[in-house]
C-alpha cells in the first residue's frame, strides 16, 4: 500500500519497466526511465541544497521533463510547487517569494522572464533547456552524473506536504493550497477503484500541471502502470487536431474542463467512431451547459460520463455518473455524492445542517482535505475551521463557499457561490483580485469587475473602471495593467471608463444594479 | 478567372501579411501586455491566442481575405505564427 505518492511510481517501474509511462510533444518515457531520470534528479536536487520540506519551482511549458520533475522533487523529500509558464512575472515572483522557493527547475527562456530581484533570491536553477555549468544554474544532462538506481533515503509520512497549487485569491494576491501525499492519495485511490484504472488505459492530461484536475491524470496512470498523453498547445487550441489525437492515440480515459469538451463537439468534427476509443469522460471545473452535455452524450456511446465536483482543497469531493436516460429532464447537472473517504454536509447560515431541498454552504471532511493555505493562517482559520457538528474532539472541515441544495434523488446539486468568486474556462478566478490589480494604477479611483454569465467559457469578466481625471486612462492602457499582474485568463475583456459608479444607501458599489446594466449590454 | 483572384488582386499580396500582423497585434497581443511579435513567433505557445481566439482568427481571415477555411484545416501548423498564417491564405486563394 502507497503512503507517498512516488510509491506509485517505483512500484509500477518494477511491474512495466519498459511501458511508456508518459507521452509529450512526440516523445515519450518508459517507467524504468522515468524512475532512473527522478532518481538523478533527486540526488541533484539535495545537492543543490533541497531538504525535506523545502519547496521547489517547476516553471516551463508542459512536457516529459514536467513529470520527470514532480516526481524527482517528491522523492528529494521536497514539495513541488507548479507554475502557470504564462503567468505575469510579477505573480510568479510573489509565488516564489511567498512560499520561499530557493530551487527553480525551468528553462533558459522563462528564467530570463523572472524578474531580476526574483532570480538573485534563487540559489540554483536547473535549466530543462539552456546550458549551466555552475552551481547555481544546472544543464538537465548533467542528471546523468547522479545515481539512477535508487532515490535518496528522506524520512517520509503521509501528512508531509507533497506540493502546493496557487489559485486566484480576494484580496489581490493568488493563496496557496497545500496539500499532502495522503490528500493526493486518498483521491487516487478513490478514482482507481470508481473508475477501474488498468495498465492498457491510455489517459490524457489537459490541464495545466498548476490545475488540480492533472492530479487524477499522473497519479492514476502512475498507480495503474497505464500511459498518460500530456495535451499541449499544440493540440488543445485545434479541435480537429485534438480529435483525431485522441482516435489515433486511442486514448481510453479523458478529462478536462467542460469548455474544452464543448469546443471539440462544436468544431473537432467528433463521432462515435472517433471517439470509441473512451471508455471513460471525466469533467469538472465548471457547469456543463445541458444543451452540450447531451450532444456528448449521443456521440460518446462507448463512454460512461461523469461530472465530477470540488474546489483544489478537497481535490474532488462529490461526483455524479451521468445517467443517460434521464438527460432530458434535467436543467442543470446534480453534482451528486460523496466520494469514498470523504463526507460532506450542507449548512444553513445559522450552522445546522440543510433540510432536503434547503439551500445550504457546502462544507467537506476527511483525509482528502487541505491543512490549509502557505503562509496565510488567517485565511486558513476562516476556510478551514472546526467541525462544530463533533463534541467530542477537535476536528477541522473545510468550507467551500459553495451554496448547494440536496434533490430528490439524494444528489447534491450546485446553486451558486456565497461571495465573489467564479469560473472562466475552468479557471477559479476572485473578481476581487482583479479589482485589486486595477486598484492598484495610480490613476484608477474606483474599479468593479463583474462576471457576464457566457455560455460557451462560463463567464466574460467586464471591468467599471472610475479614472481619478476623466479622459485620463484608456482601455487598452487598463488592460496591459492588468496583463502585467493577474494571468491572462482574468484580463477583463470589456472595460467601460465612467465618471462614477452606482452606489446602495449605505454607500457600498452597487454590483446588483451594474451586473444588471451590463447584462443589457452587447 | 474565379472571384477569389479576383479579390486576392484587390489585396496585394505583400500586404496580406501585413493585415495579419496588425489584426493578431492588435486584437489579441496587446490587451494581453504584449506590444511586439515578430512573424515567426508561435502565438499558441506564448498565450497570445487561446481556444476561442483560434476561432475569431479564422473568421478574420475568412472575411478580410475572402477564402474559406475548413474545420480539418483548424491546425497548429496553418496558424502557429503570422508567416504559417499568410501561407495558409495566399494558399487558399490560389485555389
């Protein structure tokens, strides 16, 4: 039985050593290799000073070497912490500087786009492309100096930290969710046995590796010995493309985010045939607009389709088996039940749980559950708080911020959000962050982001933007701000400049009355 | 001669790639923060252009340039950089 996750892996590299393990960009990695290149990895990694705990960058383009690194990092006794290759530096230099990250893995390319009071924090770097021949900055061929055959010996449990995903937070700056091997674990195992992940599985990774959804993709093809097929760029942008990779490669496991699905049933060309290769469609992130859904489900019969549900610090915590038969007579996708080794409750505001058909926040417990955020104990404490429904010892759950109500049929089904927060292709995104990051231009006076409700990506971000001098600032000028502080995906897309925001009684920004001025909008 | 030529005439040939340039500049790199691409520049691995961009491309072209573009040839190598992109259309409206 795993307790850490690069368990998986030395177990399966000793049952198919010579499977691919991964596929990226044309090539691919046997499980021996994968093993022996994280092995030299991590004995590099100590000698560059990584120590248990200590955490370390990976920031360069999805690709063989992203999981070659996770793994070398996890079994250096480190904590891998995931960086989105095209976020703004500034972001990526706060990441860095708020979880302390001394190691980088990354290339000549991205290194050079850090700032430069960022990389003299850094005391080595390890190029995937580029040459080093110092210290401080390290050539991938040099791992062939270090010992292939065994991983350093690090003093590892299950409650140790195993890597940490940033995602958008209110005040301005993204939050870091920790999360453990057991969090992981308790996931993979749960997915190995629901969705009965075998070695000739061939899965595919959509997201990002800074996404949580990549999770399930790695580990389950690690613990299984199947293969998975990293999705870049190159053919996540082409729905064509994208659909003949997946006949051609006869990928049997698929998940991402549902946008990424709509676009392949609009433009990819899609039939049965194509697609008869899935066995399995997993999505999450985002509502899956019913229209949609239903198209999947006629062109995917060979699938069975499951939506599956929760926020990065619980990993997924509920999840719904799409039953096709009663398709039709759905408005909007139950989020359905709780995993195994998870509960879940819906409370009321005033903290009792939900009656049936009571609209209540959305609370999880178990092992699968963050400790929390890096560095952040207040936003820990308001997140993650006690489980006031156990008297007789101390025990924490986490909030999701999500309002849900409990159906007929015993699914939980989603109703909305209790603040702020919402989804754009998937991506978790605070408005206030955004809101912060135009704030913060000299000569903005008062800034409201809102989300237009799109069917297509989930929501359109329309920002109000008040210029302390009329005529002061342009639009274009505002975005190029905003590009240079939050990632691309929440750059505002429509801006409107006005000399004053509508405000409530008690002075407070109107949102009600602009989200209903903008819906009237083109 | 068919009504492609005659409109790929309108347009010069030379400023094909010029159009492409400005429109991908303008409509997708700059509100991204980014003032400069050169033509060879892969504009999917930078972000430049996302999944609906693709499509708001496509249309562009189809319009400005008159040629029609089908879904299968939606592809990396038709549109991963203003010099891929003009090949694709000189291409179509020699056809």
């Amino acid at each position: 039985m795993a307790y850490i996750l690069q368990q998986l892996l030395t177990k399966s590299a000793k049952a198919y050593p010579d499977k691919p393990a991964v596929w990226a960009r044309g090539r691919s990695i046997s499980y021996r290799e994968l093993d022996e290149r994280s092995n030299q990895l991590a004995h590099l990694l100590r000698q560059s000073g990584v120590e248990k705990g200590d955490r370390v960058g990976l920031f360069f383009p999805k690709c063989v070497e992203s999981i070659v690194s996770m793994l070398g990092v996890l079994k250096a006794g480190g904590v891998y912490v995931p960086l989105d290759p095209q976020a703004p530096a500034d972001r990526i230099g706060y990441i860095i500087g708020n979880c302390g990250i001394q190691v980088l893995i990354t290339n000549e390319e991205r290194r050079a786009a850090l700032p430069p009071e960022t990389v003299s924090t850094l005391e080595c770097c390890i190029l995937t492309e580029g040459e080093g021949n110092r210290s401080d900055l390290v050539a991938w061929s040099q791992l062939s100096e270090f010992l292939a055959s065994e991983a350093p010996k690090v003093t590892m449990v299950e409650t140790d930290l195993a890597y940490i995903l940033y995602t958008s937070g209110s005040t301005g700056r993204p939050k870091g969710v920790m999360l453990t091997h057991q969090n992981a674990l308790t996931f993979v195992e749960w997915c190995a046995e629901e969705f009965q992940v075998r070695s000739e599985d061939r899965l595919s990774n959509h997201a990002p590796l800074h996404f949580d959804l990549s999770v399930f993709d790695v580990y389950n093809t690690l613990a299984a010995g199947a293969t998975v097929y990293l999705i870049t760029e190159d053919l996540a942008l082409f729905p064509t493309s994208l659909a003949s990779f997946i006949e051609s490669q006869g990928i049997t496991i698929w998940y991402s985010v549902p946008s990424a699905l709509m676009l392949l049933l609009l433009y990819g060309r899609v039939t049965s045939e194509k697609l008869r290769s899935l066995r399995v469609i997993l999505f999450a992130g985002e509502v899956f607009p019913m229209k949609y859904l239903r198209q999947l489900a006629e062109v995917s019969t060979a699938s069975d389709l499951y939506n599956l549900y929760g926020p990065t610090e619980t990993n997924v915590c509920t999840y719904y088996k799409v039953e096709r038969e009663r398709l039709a007579e759905f408005n909007t996708l139950p989020i359905g039940i709780a995993c195994a080794n998870t509960e879940c409750f819906s409370v009321t505001p005033d903290g009792r749980l939900a009656k049936p058909g009571e609209p209540g926040e959305l609370y999880v417990r178990g092992p699968s559950v963050t400790n929390g955020y890096w560095a952040d104990p207040e936003k820990t404490k308001k997140m993650v708080v006690p489980n006031h429904f156990e008297e007789h010892f101390e025990e924490k759950m986490y909030r999701t911020g999500d309002i849900v109500t409990v159906g007929d049929d015993g699914n939980y089904y989603f109703q909305g959000r209790r603040d702020s927060q919402i989804k754009s292709r998937g991506y978790r995104i605070e408005l206030g962050e955004i809101e912060s990051a135009l704030l913060s231009h000299s000569d903005v006076r008062e800034a409201a982001v809102l989300a237009i409700p799109d069917e297509l990506i989930g929501n359109r971000i329309r920002a109000v933007v008040v210029p302390h001098v009329p005529g002061s600032l342009g639009v274009l000028q505002l975005q190029q701000y905003c590009a240079s502080r939050v990632p691309k995906y929440m750059i505002p897309e429509i801006i409107d400049l006005c000399d004053e925001l509508p405000k409530t009684s008690t002075g407070k920004i109107d949102r009600v009355k602009l989200a209903t001025e903008a819906a009237a909008l083109p | 001669m068919s009504k492609h030529d005659g409109e790929m005439k309108m347009i010069e040939q030379a400023e094909v790639k010029g159009r492409i340039r400005e429109y991908v500049l303008e409509e997708f790199a700059k509100t991204k923060g980014i003032n400069h691409i050169t033509d060879q520049e892969i504009l999917t691995k930078n972000g430049v252009i996302d999944s609906m961009g693709i499509f708001r491309l496509v249309s562009f072209l189809e319009e400005t340039f008159n040629v029609r573009i089908g879904d299968e040839e939606i592809t990396h190598d038709n549109l991963e950089s203003v010099d891929a992109i003009e090949r694709l259309v000189i291409a179509k409206s020699k056809k």
